[in-house]
C-alpha cells in the first residue's frame, strides 16, 4: 500500500478519520493525502477564501499532531463537488485506500447525501473505510461479512493487513426465505441442520485458508437479514470494524446496492472497510 487518501470536511469527527488515516499510512510506510472539497457553487472571491483557510487549517492540524507531523502529507483542496472529484483523484494520484469521515451529530448521509454516499462507493474502484471510532487505538475485533466470494475473501485479506493482531470472525448471513413467522430468525429459522452443517465446515476451510500462518480467523453462521446481523454485532461490541465485499455474488455483498449498506455505513457504530475482489 504505497497511497492512502482521508477526505475532510474539516470537523472534529472528521479529524477521527485523518488520524485513522495517518495511523494506517504510518504503519503501512505509505504516503497520505488529505483532501478538501470546497463547493464550486460558491462566489468567486468566497471560493477563494474558502479554500485558502481550509488549506491553513489542514496544515495547522498536521504541523500539531505527533502522528501526521513525520508523515510525507500531500494537502489537496479543491473546487467543486466530492462524488465527482474523487474517482478521477484516486486515478490520477493511485489511491489504494479511501478513508471517509462521519459527523456522528448529524450523520454522514446529511452531510454528502445518501445519494452522494452511493456514488462514492460505487465510483471509486479501490476500498473505502468509513471511519468515526477511536483512532488512539488499533482495531481489536473485526467482523468481515462473509459469502464466498472473492470479494468477501479481499475484505477479510484487507482487514487482517491493516489489523494484523485483531480477533477476525466470518460471519455468514443466511436470510432464510422459508422462515414466514416476522423474526423468526431470532430463534434460528428453519435452515436445515445438513446445510447449516455444510456451510459452517465450508466457511471454517476457507478461515484456515484465509488466516495463513497468522491469528486464526474465527467463523459464525448466522440465520438473518445481513445489515440486521452486523449491525447486532457492532452494537453488542463484537466489533469495531466491520468489513465487507464488494461486487459479489449474493448475501451481504447486495448491501452496496441498496439502502442497507448506506445504513451500514453510515449507523452502524464502528468503522466500516468495504473492499472490491481482488
């Protein structure tokens, strides 16, 4: 990972997340940038202003922090609009990892749009972590979203590399259409035991598999809606980051393309790492 880029809007949770950033980049030996949009809507001379103190207070906030004062930090403020700049930035500058901030008070879908915040995911092609959680320390307990698929096996790849001592755990989210009662997946659904079987000995190969001589990675099948699920998980403090796939076949690699996965996102109370298939 040579590259990472932190998007500010220049709050305090925001800072939450160039930290995040910083932190990664320092442990990855990869050089960090810090981007600012600035609405081009605004009058000429405002837009001006704008941009130059945004830039003065970036620059502030690295020259006081232990963390980013001894990284090679690029300060890019720009004009215009975020879902538009940051696919062509991320190209041109050979982004590897995206790092978004949330203002918890008011919430990431009001500040870029639940629109917006689609966008972002679908249009840039490298991961994306939505980071609002403590940066003072590494992540601990990591639940990756887990489907077969390549892109589910990325995401776990992914959050091991950035957390190499964490607690891993796949976790499989069955949505059992054969359950009619509302809820009966709180007490277990109607999954047959045989396939229950199947896939709880298929998942633990692949956890083998995917843990290659490091911390072995844990497996859990769960009978359930996927956002339903992780959101479970992070709020009984089973996880502090929660990382999921992107572009996959099915479960919960459907979350990108609906409302869930902004819910995810943006609610849910960790961070979240969604990764495309390698």
């Amino acid at each position: 990972m040579n590259t990472i880029l932190v998007a500010s809007d220049l709050s305090a949770r925001s800072d939450r997340a160039v930290l995040r950033a910083a932190h990664l980049a320092a442990e990855e030996g990869a050089d960090l940038i810090v981007l600012h949009v600035v609405d081009e809507d605004l009058p000429g001379a405002l837009l001006q202003t704008r941009c130059e103190e945004a830039e003065t207070v970036l620059r502030a906030m690295i020259g006081e922090s232990a963390v980013l004062v001894d990284l090679a930090v690029t300060v890019l403020v720009e004009a215009g609009h975020l879902d538009r700049l940051l696919p062509q930035i991320v190209r041109d500058r050979k982004v590897d990892l995206v790092v978004l901030g949330t203002h918890r008070s008011r919430g990431l879908a009001e500040i870029l749009g639940a629109p917006t915040l689609t966008r972002l995911l679908r249009g840039v092609e490298v991961p994306v972590l939505v980071a609002t959680g403590r940066t003072e320390v590494p992540y601990d307990k990591i639940t990756v979203g887990w489907d077969f698929s390549p892109a589910s096996a990325a995401a776990a790849t992914l959050a091991r590399r950035l957390a190499p001592e964490a607690q891993i755990t796949l976790v499989h989210a069955w949505q059992d259409a054969c359950a009619g009662v509302p809820y009966a997946f709180e007490t277990g659904g109607t999954v047959s035991p045989l396939a229950l079987e199947q896939l709880t000995s298929e998942m633990a190969r692949e956890a083998v598999k995917l843990s290659d001589g490091g911390p072995a990675m844990g497996c859990e099948l769960v009978v359930g809606p996927a956002g339903h699920v992780m959101h479970k998980r992070a709020e009984a403090g089973e996880a502090d980051l929660i990382a999921l796939g992107r572009h996959a076949r099915s479960g919960i690699a459907r979350l990108l393309l609906g409302a869930t996965a902004e819910d995810l996102a943006v609610h849910v109370p960790c961070d979240v790492l969604i990764a495309p298939p390698e």
